[in-house]
C-alpha cells in the first residue's frame, strides 16, 4: 500500500479520535457514524461555510426544499406574498429551541435575518426594504420591489437561524448555536468537527448519538477509508473507485445525478477569447460524450447546456452538438489564427496559449483538465494545466489574471436557479464562479426577471437567458454530474439529497 496513503491514514484516525476524546469519553465507533468528504471549513459563520453545517443538520432555515426542489416549510410552516409581491409574512412554527435551551421568537429570527443581510451571499442582493415583527407576532420581510425568488433566498443557508448566544459583541459567530437534531460539540478547522444528537429537537429526533466530518482532500485517501471502513459516509468518489468498492462486501454504493455541471469558466475579455466564435471553437472540439464514458463513467453525463431537464424552464431543446474539429479549425481561421508546421495556431506572431486552472476537491476534475487539454491540442491550442485550491479561482476572478478554469458548479443549492444565474451572469463583471468580463444585453433579461410573476413571460425570459449563453459560451458546459457514495452496511437508511442540503442524519440508523 503506498506510503503516503498509510500516512493520511493515521492521520484521518488521529483526527477522528482527537475529535472524540475532545467532546466526550462515551463517543466512540459503535455510537458514532464518521463522515468524510473533501471540503473544509475555516469559519462558524453561516454566510461562510455553512452549507457543511446544514448538511451536519446543526443549523435550518425558514423555508426547506424538497426532492423536487420545491420550497417547503422549515422553521417558518407557512408564508404568504401579499398582491403587490412586496410583503412576505412567515409564520414561526411553535416549541422550536436552541441548542442552549432558549425558545426560537420572531425577534430572534428577525435579527438573524438582519444579520445574514450584512454578509455574503444571496440575500445581501435582495431590495430588502424592512424586517420586522407584526402584531401576529409573524416575521415580515417587505421588499422595496417584487423579488420573485425571495422563498429561494430564506432557504439558503447562509440565512440559517442562529441564537444571539453564540455572536460576540462585534456579532461574530463564537458558537454555532442552532435549533436542528444536531448540536456541535467540537469545532477543529479546517479538518474536523463533530456533533451530537440534540435531544429537544422539535422534529424526528436523531437515533445516532454522535456524528463526526473530517475533510480529505485526496481521492485516493477516501477510496482507502471507505475501504478500511475508517470512515462509513465518504462523498465524492471519483467515478474509477466505484467499481472496485462495489466488490466490498462491507459497503454499499449509492449515486445520483445532481443539478451540478462541470463547466469550463472563461475570461471573455482574454484577447484570445473576446469572440463568441473563439469560445464556441473551443466548445466544438470537446468529445463529451468520450468524457462521459471514459473518464466520468457516466454515460449520458455529456452535456453543451447549463442546466439539466430537470429544470425545464431553462433547459433548451437542442440535441448536443457534437464534436466537429473542422468546424472549429474554420471558425479560429476565420479570426486570423493560422497553424504552423506542428499544426499550432499563431495570430500576430502570438501562439495560442491559455492556461487552465482546476482543483483536486473533486478528482474527476483533474482527469477531465488533461483530456480536455489533450483535445484543444488536436484544435491548435497549447494549454497548461494547473491544478490548485479552489479558491484560486474566485481569487483569479477579482484579480482579472484567470484565463479558464474547470469548475463544478452547483445550480441546485437555491431552489429557484434564477438566484444563481443572478450571480454567475448578471452583471459584466460575472460572479467568481459564472462569467468573466461577459458583456451581453441578457443582463437586463436577469435583471428584470426577479419582478416577473406571470409564469409565461417568466419562462420566456429563462430561454431566452438560457439560448444566448448557450450561443456565445461565456462558460462552456461539458458534462452533468453525479454524486457518489460509499456507505459502510452498519448504517442503515442512508440517502441522498438531489439539492444537497442535507445529509438526512437524524434518519439513519445503526444496522441490526
């Protein structure tokens, strides 16, 4: 077994028994289920990392979404939108406590609200007028303008409602103190938290007492857990490993197509890529459908569009474009890029290099970097690939050195994708993970969109806001994709979130 394997090993046992010993004598293997996946955290802070926290079922929300991705009631049970779309009231549900033991108020709710409007996220874009309490002891959100995707917005976790006990006096986040069937008991980052089942819970309480998150960040390493059985959850399994766990006859495999697409973000004000028809010409010379197969696994994965069928509004119906070299070579000819006697292409003396940054958090992305790589040669076009932190790329965004990046980008984690597209292609500057310096009129569509509440001219405006980023590529969509998971046979009722929300924990149990 390779060496380096073995020492990420011992060092995932000696975070999880570390975590243990840090909350209690009596957490231990058989009443704690240990989940591994490679993200990790640095803040307490819900406008930070707080979709891991929602997913460790320590934090909720006024509204939940459902399997379909509708909204559904959370921490509010019912909401209504007054004629005008501007004043939304939610409806607290009763007997909801914190983790401290304090009761969940609307003035509770109100300033966690206030809070989450301060910070990063979406609802810090919302034309939030007021919040406050009304005489029915309702929570009122009032809007200076109808914002269609408000429900969507108060289901994402950044506006998760936390208790004032855990913010310090500058209202930094101290203690995550939540209300879900959860409550942290141990916090280590960026690799290791652990929670415990929160007894007055006001839903399904949780029958596994204990559960810890570890983050590993290499492929392999999560492969070797799963196999050992050091961990019983490992998320992101790189479609290679699948095979080989499925003959385990410790462990069970479940996988499930996400509202994710692995995409190519580009910067459209790259000199090589300022044209429409360069980008397209990059597009034209991926083989989807052999990435799906060969290195993703997945056939039927191979897609052009942003957004699944799933989501029909936004979904186009077009046949994928097949790969067509020629074409592409004719499209780059026609914008002065000629092929020299190694069959590279040159424009002013200038060959055509790009560099493409990508991150291990995900291991297909790697692979799917070099093949990727290995196609735009055949096109003329010399490409470097970097792999790197994530964060690189939000980094490599703000700073306008980003050329092209590969990305997994979730359209899911707001109910309504209108929240997202907002930020990835509403404004010229883009958003950290959707366009770069993309200057097109489907910005006011965006815009004008959340104002829109006939479900005609709404989708409409969805195609039409679909069709121009499928024309002029200022991301280049490659392939849907799919979660999956190596779940140890001791655990029993495991499932999994299509919106990855949750990871459903308070409804496992330990196998008989």
């Amino acid at each position: 077994m390779d060496r380096l394997l073995l020492q990420t090993l011992f060092i995932f046992t000696m975070l999880w028994s570390f975590s243990a010993q840090a909350v209690s004598d009596t957490a231990n293997k058989s009443n704690t289920v240990r989940i591994t996946s490679p993200f990790e955290f640095t803040s307490l802070d819900p406008s930070q990392q707080g979709y891991l926290f929602t997913r460790m079922q320590v934090i909720e929300t006024l509204l939940n979404v459902n399997e379909q991705g509708s909204l559904v009631a959370g921490l509010a049970t019912q909401w209504s939108i007054n004629d005008q779309g501007r004043v939304w009231r939610f409806e607290l549900r009763p007997n909801v406590r914190f983790h401290n033991g304090t009761a969940l108020t609307a003035e509770g709710v109100v300033n966690s609200l206030r809070r989450a409007q301060e910070r990063q996220g979406p609802f810090n874009k919302v034309p939030v007028k007021d919040i406050r309490v009304d005489e029915q002891n309702q929570v009122i959100i009032e809007l200076e303008r109808p914002y269609r995707t408000l429900g969507a917005v108060v289901a994402h976790y950044s506006t998760a409602i936390i208790a004032p006990a855990g913010l310090d006096d500058k209202g930094q986040v101290t203690q995550l103190v939540g209300t879900g069937p959860y409550q942290m008991v141990s916090f280590e980052p960026p690799h290791a938290f652990q929670v415990q089942r929160f007894d007055s819970y006001w839903g399904q309480v949780a029958s596994i007492e204990y559960a810890t998150y570890l983050t590993s960040h290499r492929a392999e390493s999560r492969v070797l857990q799963a196999r050992t059985g050091q961990a019983d959850v490992v998320f992101n399994l790189d479609p290679a490993s699948v095979m080989q766990l499925k003959r385990l006859p410790s462990v069970q495999l479940e996988s499930l197509n996400l509202p994710r697409t692995l995409m190519v973000k580009l910067n459209s004000q790259h000199p090589f890529l300022n044209e429409p028809n360069a980008r397209r010409a990059l597009s034209l010379a991926i083989n989807r459908v052999g990435i799906a197969q060969a290195i993703l696994r997945t056939p039927g994965a191979e897609t052009d569009q942003l957004l699944p069928a799933s989501m029909p509004l936004w979904h186009l119906d077009r046949e994928l474009e097949p790969s067509d070299l020629t074409h592409a070579k004719a499209l780059l000819g026609q914008l002065g890029w000629v092929a020299d006697d190694e069959g590279m292409l040159v424009r002013d003396g200038k060959p055509f290099s790009l560099r493409l940054i990508t991150y291990a958090d995900r291991p297909e992305l790697t692979t799917v970097a070099t093949a990727l790589q290995d196609q735009w040669k055949q096109l003329g076009i010399q490409v470097s690939v970097d792999i790197t932190n994530s964060s690189s790329i939000p980094a490599g965004h703000q700073d306008g050195t980003l050329e092209m990046a590969l990305i997994a980008r979730n359209y899911g984690f707001i109910a309504d994708p209108l929240e997202v597209i907002r930020l990835d292609f509403g404004s010229e500057q883009g958003g950290d993970w959707g366009a770069m310096g993309w200057d097109s009129e489907t910005q006011k569509d965006i815009e004008q969109m959340s104002d829109v509440n006939d479900p005609q001219r709404y989708k409409a405006l969805a195609q039409k806001v679909a069709s121009a980023i499928y024309d002029e590529r200022p991301v280049i969509p490659v392939a849907a994709y799919t979660q999956h998971v190596a779940v140890q046979k001791r655990v029993k009722g495991f499932k999994l979130d299509p919106y990855e929300r949750t990871f459903y924990i308070n409804e496992w149990e330990w196998a008989k």
